[in-house]
C-alpha cells in the first residue's frame, strides 16, 4: 500500500528525539508499504539528505518553512486558540501544498507525526488515517510550567489547555493512535483526552551503539542531549551546579562531559577545567564510550528518554530520576533511581568506587536492550496500520 507520512521534521541529521523515532518508522514501515514522505524543513535546508532517505521512500517533498514568518503564524494561531506548538508550524499556504501533494499521489494511508500536524490532515476519513502523539504535550508543557516563575507559570499553563483542548479535538480523527510511554498513555486517557493509545516505544540501534572496551573512560559521568531542549539544558545545570559540588567532596579531581548539538549560552557557560561541554560531535558514541558513568537528572519533560537506551546499550551504568525510569519501564532493577541530589551523589559514589559493578550493571544493561528494546520489535505496533 501506498503510505504518506507526514512530518514537521526532516528525519536527518538524527541529533532531535522525534527525528530519530520518525526515521526507524520509516525503515521499519517500507517493508510493507511504498513510503511517500512529506515534511517540512526549516532553511536552510541540506537537500543531500534527500538522497540517504531515498533507500526508505518512493517520493519525498520538502516544504521550506520561514521562521520569521513562522513566529507570525504562532502569534496570529494564539489570537485564533490555536497553542504555539501548533500555530507555529501551520499556514495555508502550506496546506494547499499538502493537499496539492495528497491529491497527486493518492495514498492508501496517512501516518502523522505529532499533533502539530494534524490541522494538515482534518476532515479527512478517520479510516485512511493514523496519528503518532509521540508525548503528551501538555503534559511537558504542564511540568515546564511548574518549574517556571508565576507570571512565566501563567503563560504556560494557557498553552498547556491550549494543548488540551486540541489532543481532545483531533483524537477521534485517527484509526489508530500511538505515544511513546504509558505514563504519558494514563496521563492523557485519564483525563478523557485522548483514548485507545497504543504504546509504541523507542527502541536502539542494538548493531550501532556497542560498547567500546579499548576506549579510554576519560570522564567520570557523561550526560548527551540536544542541549536546546529545555528539559536537557535543565538537566545538565542540575549536574554542574547541585551534583558536581557535593560528589566532589567525596570524590576529588571528577571529570564531566556534556555532549550534544546546540548548546545554549547557559549550558556554554557550565564549561571549566572539570566539565567539557563538547558541543555537536559526528559520532555520539564517542561521547558514551568516554564516560564511567552515564547521569541524567531529568526532572522535566515527558515522554521516553532515548539516551538512556543508548547508554545501556553501550554498557553504560545510569543514573536518572524516577519518571525517565518510569516512562522506559522494565528496567528498574538496572538503572539507579535518584529524585534529589544527595541520591544522586549516593548511587555515583557507589558506582565510582566499584569498578566491578559498573561492569557487571553495563553487560546486564546491554542484555535487556538487546532483548527487548530493538526498533524492530519496538515498531511492531505500527503493524496495525495494515489492518482493514
């Protein structure tokens, strides 16, 4: 069958959670189907990237996106009740483009990526169509808002029911609809929004992220994230400033490696002869594979934390909070749980000292990815789209 998906990311370079997700669907999905792959691209955009995803789809169109006149379309989008994730992405011209290209190819099926796109897709027949909710965006955006200054609280919370409203709206105009975890999965069904969720978790390159025994473990702890991601750049804050004091106490002359790509100024600024904040790097694995231990104190977000999987695929003992653990589920008697920092420095000092466990705890790790958390079989849900 011929399947269009529709995305507001072109799934390459994989340095963004949902690009990643998106691009082993896509392999996973060609299969069975012939993949027509519509997305849009911020400029500017690398058009050589076109070509690594011609192996997985028979037609590909990239619809360039402004961003100035993109932040217009969000502002203009709030007046009209739309919420900022939504608005930000959507505009008319690009729905005749969309439509222009529907009614060319005439797929079989639609598979969209998040809720943001959905507004491309409304009216059409419930039957040809299938949504991927990925997180429960309010849900993010509700913690974002805890977090948050009052008069800042205020401004997400109006796009938190903003978010709401629409994860309600557009539920009952797909057949089947998926999300990465069962926290998020309860979170929306409990609160009547959204109904029959089907799980469908990350999964791991099991055959690209292997352990690297020869590699000097030139850092104590490691964390890796996009660090424009609000939820990462909290995180790696938390590590410099609340963990790194109290462990050094403890443990004197502890090194520290922040990678990923687009650091922000104040994750920058957390650079110092004990913490290398490396930036964008080619090969990530070259990131886990220098560090003892992989930490993430990720107290905000939602969603399914896909580092974690890579560093235990790389047989990387981690340390992480309660609701990272709970969204993966399955692994919690081979991830260390820390809700506060002095956990934090508890377990690492554990972990530090015994250089025994931290191996025995990374082969364990690398056993369940193996296992369990595949692309292949963590796809497999998306199999249902082949039901009449």
């Amino acid at each position: 069958m011929k399947l269009l998906v529709l995305s507001s990311r072109f799934p390459l370079p994989l340095e963004k959670g949902d690009k990643l997700r998106l691009y082993h669907q896509i392999k996973y999905l060609s299969q069975n189907h012939e993949i027509i792959l519509v997305t849009l691209a911020e400029k500017p955009f690398d058009q050589t990237l076109v070509k690594d995803m011609q192996a997985y789809c028979t037609e590909i169109y990239v619809i360039p996106l402004d961003r100035r006149v993109n932040l217009f379309n969000a502002a203009w989008g709030l007046w009209q009740g739309l919420p900022l994730n939504i608005g930000y992405f959507y505009s008319r011209a690009t729905k005749r483009k969309i439509d222009g290209i529907i009614e060319k190819t005439r797929p079989d099926l639609i598979y969209v990526q998040l809720l943001r796109m959905a507004p491309y897709v409304r009216y059409r027949s419930a039957q040809e169509m299938s949504i991927d909710y990925m997180d429960a965006f309010s849900l993010r955006v509700l913690r974002r808002a805890k977090q948050s200054n009052i008069l800042v609280r205020f401004l997400w919370a109006i796009e938190a029911k903003l978010l709401e409203r629409q994860e309600k709206t557009y539920a009952k105009q797909f057949k089947n609809r998926f999300i990465i975890a069962n926290p998020d999965r309860l979170f929306l069904e409990q609160r009547k929004l959204v109904e029959d969720l089907t799980v469908l978790r990350n999964g791991v390159d099991t055959a690209f992220f292997q352990p690297k025994p020869t590699v000097e473990k030139e850092f104590d702890l490691v964390f890796v994230g996009n660090m424009s991601y609000h939820p990462n750049i909290l995180a790696a804050e938390y590590l410099v400033e609340e963990i790194a004091p109290l462990l050094k106490k403890e443990y004197p002359g502890l090194k520290v490696l922040i990678a990923g790509a687009d650091p922000v100024p104040g994750v920058k600024k957390l650079a110092s002869d004990e913490v290398v904040v490396s930036g964008y790097m080619e090969d990530i694995r070259e990131a886990y594979g220098a560090g003892k231990i992989f930490v993430a104190p990720i107290f905000a977000g939602s969603g399914m934390q896909n580092k974690i999987l890579e560093a235990m695929a790389m047989e990387l003992p981690c340390v992480t909070t309660p609701q990272v653990i709970d969204a993966i589920g399955g692994i919690e008697n081979l991830v260390s749980s820390a809700a506060n920092s002095g956990e934090f420095v508890k377990h690492l000092l554990n972990l530090l000292g015994n250089t025994t466990k931290r191996m025995e705890l990374g082969r364990l790790s690398r056993e369940y990815i193996v296992k369990n958390l595949s692309w292949e079989a963590s796809c497999s849900p998306l199999d249902k789209l082949n039901c009449p």
